[in-house]
C-alpha cells in the first residue's frame, strides 16, 4: 500500500508539472500548443471515465467539460488558422 501510495504522489506531481510547462509553452507561442492539447486531452480521458463510473457530476464530470472545452478551443485554434 505505501508503494501504491508514493506512485500516485509522483504521477499527480508529474501531470501537474505537465499541465504548468504545457500552459507556460502556449504562453509563449501560440503554434506550440501540442502538449497543452495532450494534457487536456489526457485528463478528458480520465475525467471522463471517472464521470461514466461514477455519475458524479462534482469534481469529474465538471473537470472533463472543462477539459473538453479547452480540447476544443485548442483544436478550433489552430485549424482557424
């Protein structure tokens, strides 16, 4: 258990980290918006499996709308232009 427990510690810093550099990226040029969509998209997934499991709207089903409006602005973004 204390294995499982240290893991889950270092994945919720490592995507945290991702999220941060990935919105830092994007901040810094707009075509370089790859690992912004990957993370969104990454949480989409799991936000969004959560919410089918659970049927929870609060925290998963609002974090995976969340995340797929940011996936779609993202992706609307960068065919606009």
């Amino acid at each position: 258990m204390v294995i499982h427990k240290y893991c889950r510690f270092y994945y919720n810093h490592l995507h945290f980290l991702t999220i941060i550099s990935g919105a830092y990226q994007l901040s810094q040029n707009k075509k370089d918006f790859q690992l912004a969509l990957l993370t969104s998209g990454a949480l989409l997934a799991v936000m969004g499996f959560r919410f089918y499991k659970t049927g929870k709207f609060m925290p998963a089903g609002l974090i995976a709308g969340l995340s797929l409006l940011q996936c779609g602005r993202l992706a609307y973004t960068r065919l606009a232009k």
